[in-house]
C-alpha cells in the first residue's frame, strides 16, 4: 500500500509539475500533452497511435500545436490518465478500453469474450452507430471520445504450458487488467486471474510473481515479453481497442471549426494506425518466434466461447441491453 501510495504521489507531482511549468490548462492551447502508458517504440500500437495524431493535426491545423508525448507511464497507470484527462491536467489519451469501461460501463462491451471474429468486423461495430453510442456515454466525465484505434488481439502469454484448450488455463496465474470482465473471463475458465497496474506487470512477471498475462502482439515484442515469458498462445479471445480520448476542458477551448478538424484528424490518424498495426501484427510472429518464444493455435476457439456464457450474462445489463444486443445482432 505505501508503494502504491508513492506512486500515486510520484504521478501527481509530474502532472502538477507540468502544469508549474506554465502548461496549465487555462493559459496551454497551444501546449497538447499525449499520454499513454505502454513503450514509445516503433511497432507499439499506442505510439503509433499517438505520433499519428500529432501528424494528422498538423496537416489541418498547421502550427498550432505544440505536441509533448508522455509514453511509459510518465504521467502514472490509465486510471491516473483518465483523471487527469477529466480535470484537464492532461489533453489526449491513448487509454486500452478496459480502463475506460470502469467510468464509462458501456465500454465494457469491447471486452466481452470472444465478441468480434476479426479486426474487419470490430472497426465496422466501432465506426458505426454501436461505437458512438458507447463514446457518448463518456458525457459528462470531463472527456470527449473521438474514436477507436486498434490494440489488435489479445493472447495468452504464460511461463507454466501452452493454452491449447480450456483446461490449460486452470490454475495458472494470469495478471489480468484491473476491469471485472476480464477478472470474471479468467475465472470463468479457470485461471488465477490476479489485477495488477501495467507499470508492475513486467516485474511480477519476470519475478514469477504471476505466471503469464494477456496482450497483444504488438505490446508483447515493443515491451520484450519475449525476455520473460516463453508460452505464446493464440487464443484471441478479446480485441483490444484503443480509445483515443480528449480533455473536454481543453476541446472546449477550441473554436468549431477546430474541434472539427480536431475529429478529422483522429479519424484519419485511427484509419493510418490501424494498416500500421495490420502490417506490423504480420511480421511480429516471426519476431517473437525469433526472440525464443514457442507459439501455439488454440484447438477448438468454441470450446472456450463456451465456457464464458455466463460473462455475458453477468455484464449484459451493466453495459446495457439495448446495446448488448444490438451489438451481438450486428456481429452475428
């Protein structure tokens, strides 16, 4: 508790320490901090994200921006970013959904397991109808939600055995984002599911800690799991957007016509992020094969999808009816 004290401490100070620096909301316009907690490396999908965006911005609002990227935490986990976000202690956020749904439950949609068969059908839900409806509900939290860009799927990365069916979960401890879905997938199937701030993960992984976790590919080679983890199972059981977020204390400052270009280029930086990340997704097995890692297919993915009914059922009317079933009517 005192670390995580410290932590908080530490995380509040930086963000205090930018606004001492003359980037308080009130008199920074011109200042966009961009903050997100993973790698700033070439193949990370939020970075990507977020370099993406300051190009895209600069296209229509040349020179208006004077853009500082805040990656690796700097500005603490994502609950302390979407704080920072509502007080307008920070302007934009490339925060995983999960996160997200514990303010907004209607994000929690985007975690059921297994929902979206392929990366296509998921940007067709989240571009649509479905998607703004769920970025509305962020109304009222001092943040406006301007898309979804792509995490890509999430897998099983575990130091005890490969997952090739349901039973191979059982038992093993997987640190699992601090979101109920996930901590009630993992139970579901059977595993140790153990909530843990990314800023730890790698640590209590390398420890032993935690046997293994769940993420991306492209997370997985940016932030060198392969060094501390060596089972990688494909199992695809939940697709991991990206909300691209912004302080609604710092769009509101922003004539019409900028907030406009504003949304603009978020919709074409999330567009150029996601042929990124379908590019880079394509090689990064061979990367992670390379780096040591034994990578497996799951058998039966029905199999699993069996298992986790009762997921649905238990967040269904946390996310909202109406929309969980749209939303199911629109991927079936």
């Amino acid at each position: 508790m005192r670390m995580s004290f410290t932590r908080s401490l530490q995380a509040a100070v930086a963000v205090c320490g930018i606004a001492i620096a003359g980037l308080a909301p009130a008199d920074a316009a011109d200042k966009l901090r961009v903050g997100w907690t993973t790698s700033d490396g070439p193949t990370d999908p939020y970075a990507i994200t977020a370099r993406t965006l300051a190009a895209e911005l600069d296209k229509r609002l040349p020179g208006k921006f004077d853009v500082a990227m805040f990656p690796n935490n700097q500005l603490g986990d994502e609950k302390q970013m979407l704080e920072g976000l509502g007080f307008g202690t920070l302007d934009v956020g490339i925060i995983t959904n999960a996160p997200i749904g514990n303010i907004a439950p209607a994000f929690q949609l985007n975690d059921m397991p297994f929902l979206y068969a392929s990366e296509e059908q998921a940007h067709q839900v989240l571009d649509g109808e479905i998607g703004q409806q769920i970025l509305a509900t962020l109304d009222g939290k001092g943040i406006v939600g301007l898309g979804f860009a792509e995490g890509g799927f999430r897998h099983m990365i575990n130091n005890k055995r490969p997952v090739l069916e349901p039973e191979d979960v059982s038992g093993v401890k997987y640190r699992v984002m601090q979101n109920p879905v996930f901590i009630g997938m993992f139970e579901a199937l059977g595993g140790n599911a153990t909530p843990m701030a990314w800023g730890e993960t790698y640590t209590a992984t390398q420890q032993g800690t935690i046997d293994g976790l769940e993420i991306p590919l492209a997370v997985i080679a940016a932030n060198k799991y392969a060094e501390v983890t060596k089972y990688l199972s494909l199992t695809r059981h939940t697709y991991s957007a990206l909300g691209v977020l912004v302080s609604k204390r710092f769009f509101d400052k922003l004539s019409a016509e900028e907030q406009e270009a504003f949304r603009a280029a978020a919709a074409a930086a999330i567009a150029s992020q996601r042929a990124e990340t379908a590019r880079n997704t394509a090689e990064l097995l061979d990367v992670l094969k390379a780096a040591g890692m034994e990578i497996n297919e799951v058998k039966d993915a029905a199999a699993f999808r069996s298992r986790v009914g009762n997921v649905y059922e238990q967040f269904k009317p946390v996310i909202g009816a109406e929309l969980f079933d749209k939303a199911l009517a629109a991927v079936e």
